[in-house]
C-alpha cells in the first residue's frame, strides 16, 4: 500500500480523537491505568 495512503487513513481515524481532546482537554490515561492493573 502506498505510504501516503496508509498515513491519510491513520489520520481520518484518529481525528475525532485528536480534536475532542484539544477542545476538551479530557483523555482516557485513567481508565487505561485502571485497566492495566485489572489485566495484570
């Protein structure tokens, strides 16, 4: 697949993200954390 393609997809699937948080300043490190110390 051509890289730039590949790149192009990698962004429309994580823009929505990557906007949310910069508008709301809000991640999910938590939840992650939480869910780290539960599968370990």
């Amino acid at each position: 697949m051509d890289p730039v393609i590949k790149v192009a997809r990698m962004i429309k699937n994580y823009l929505y993200g990557v906007i949310s948080y910069f508008r709301h300043r809000i991640t999910n490190a938590i939840a992650e954390g939480l869910n780290s110390k539960i599968a370990t």
